[in-house]
C-alpha cells in the first residue's frame, strides 16, 4: 500500500504518496484511540465522479471524535473538500476513501496529554468487496464466537481504530471456517452486526434490523431505510436471534464497502431460498441506481468532484 505513486492529504496538505509517514512512537499505533471513516465515490451518470453521502459520513467522523474528545483541527468543510481533492488529484473515476484523525508522537502515555489530533484522507480504487458473483448469490456467514462491544466497554457509536480489533478477530475466524463474513452477537445473545456491515432480515414480508443499541449507525442502513419508505416498508428494529435468521426468508448486509450484499446461508442453515431474496434484490438495485446517479431523486446523496 505504502509504496505507490499518488497524493494523500495530511494535515491541510498534499503530500507525495510514499512520503506520508508518521513516527513509530504515534501514539494511535500504540493505544488505538483514532477515529476514521470508510466513504466511496462512484462514476455517477449524473454528475461524474461523485462521493457518496460525503456530508453524512463527514458528519459521523466529527461525532466520532467529539465522543473520543478527540480535538478536531479541521472544520467539516476542509474535511469535505479534502475528500473531494484527493479523489480528483488522483485522478480516481471510483474509489475507497479513508479519512482518518489520530493522535501524532507528541507524547506517549494514557494521559493523552499535551498530544495532537492529525488528519489524513487518502483514496484509492477499491472496485469490489466481495466477489461479483456474492451481490447475486449471497454470501455463507456463521456467527462469531466473538461477543460486539458492550456500550460500556467501548463506544460503540464512534467509528473508532481500536474497535476493530474486534471485527478483525470475528473476521477471521469466519474466514478461517470457510465463511466469507461473521455475524456478531450482542453480550445478551441478540444479532448486532457483521464485522464491518449492518443487518437486515425479511420475514413474512416484513423487514426488520437490530437497533442500534452496540452496533454502528451505518450510512448505507440509513440509506436502506429510505429506499424501503419507497417501497412502501417501514423497516422495524427489534431484537433478533440468531434462530430468527436461520427461519428467515431473506437476510443481507448494509455498508460502504460491502454496499448490499444478500446472506445466503448461516452456520450452515440455508437462509429462503438460498440465494438473493425479491426485496434484498430490489432495495440492492434501488442502491446501485443511487450510488450512480441515476435516480434524480437522490441526486443530493451525491458530492460531485470535480471543482
Ligand atoms: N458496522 C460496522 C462495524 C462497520 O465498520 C461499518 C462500516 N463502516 C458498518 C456497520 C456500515 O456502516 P456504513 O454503512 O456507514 O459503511
């Protein structure tokens, strides 16, 4: 990753790709106290390349380090501009973009004293999650052996660094089992998220979520939530359990990278019919259109880059 042609925006400028280091002592390598955020930008039809829901991840990276009480440098419309400059100076039609604040090497210690917050946006072409082929099978998803965060053991509203120590594990003993995504389970038993997804479930017609209670408020669930309204569901939030998904008719993921991705099968229970569900299908095309620019309804989800 590191060593690459290309611009990265650090601390209000651009600097050569290979030359945006920090020092070993960065006080985020040590502790994990940063905050970051996952955005996309999409070749639009309407308005060329555009970042998706720029504004509303901006947002959540601001309410992230106000819950940190992390001090930002850089008010919502440099970070907003930022994002957009480093897509286009990067000469990017689409692209992964990774906004991060973190804590540099002025000092070391838990105190957390006498340090400052840097911030760093860096894009790079991400075309696809998962394979092509999982957006219209599924994907085969067991439930981690590992508990989400409690609400009191980490904030679990703060897209923060250190919480994905936990998705990272979870991850990769789904993949060691031969999944391709985890399912994790709040500390009470009940569904929260996959590792770097939300969830949704169709049963008898209806579509329902966890609330939010230890999991992330995604921007793409909220996007999914709006789309729905469309289509006339009023998604509902409630507690699920995990045998409410092996009975479920349909199951996916929400999220930036993995955008709506259908659940065909979990710990080995095949899930409906086992492939994409009819309403999974449907909101998943109403995502695409939006992301591209092709529902004019929509158009102000999109941040256009160009200048
Ligand atoms: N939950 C977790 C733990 C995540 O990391 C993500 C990805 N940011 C999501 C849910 C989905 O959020 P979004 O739709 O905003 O990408």
């Amino acid at each position: 990753m590191a060593d690459r042609d290309g611009l990265i925006w650090l601390d209000g400028e651009m600097v050569p790709w290979r030359e945006a280091k920090v020092h070993v002592l960065t006080h985020t390598l040590h502790y994990g106290m940063g905050v970051f955020e996952g955005v996309r930008a999409y070749n639009t039809e309407s308005d060329g390349t555009a970042i998706f829901r720029l504004k509303e991840h901006t947002d959540r990276l601001f309410r992230s380090a106000h819950i940190l009480g992390m001090n930002m440098p850089f008010d919502k419309d440099a970070l907003n501009a930022a994002q957009k400059a480093v897509v286009r100076e990067n000469n990017l039609e689409e692209a992964y973009l990774r906004p991060m604040c973190f804590y540099g090497s002025e000092g070391m210690g838990l105190r957390a004293d006498n340090l400052q917050t840097h911030v760093m946006v860096a894009a790079w072409e991400w075309p696809s999650y998962m394979s092509p082929e999982a957006k219209e099978l599924g994907i085969k998803v067991r439930t981690s052996s590992y508990t989400r965060h409690h609400v009191n053991i980490t904030m679990c509203k703060a897209k923060a660094n250190g919480n994905y120590i936990n998705s990272m594990l979870a991850l990769k003993e789904a993949l060691d089992c031969g999944c391709e995504e985890a399912l994790l389970l709040d500390n009470e038993g009940y569904v929260a998220e996959g590792s770097g997804e939300n969830f949704f479930l169709v049963y008898k017609d209806t579509i329902y979520t966890p609330e939010l209670t230890s999991c992330l408020d995604g921007i793409t669930r909220g996007t999914i939530f709006e789309l729905a309204a469309e289509l006339g569901y009023t998604i509902k939030e409630k507690r699920i359990t995990r045998d409410e998904v092996y009975v479920a008719d349909e199951a996916f993921f929400t999220g930036t990278a993995a955008e709506v991705l259908p659940i065909r099968e979990l710990d080995g229970r095949i899930i409906g019919s086992g492939k994409r569900g009819p309403i999974t299908e449907k909101l998943q095309s109403m995502y695409f259109d939006a992301v591209k620019g092709r529902r004019p309804q929509n158009r102000d989800w999109l941040a256009p880059v160009a200048k």
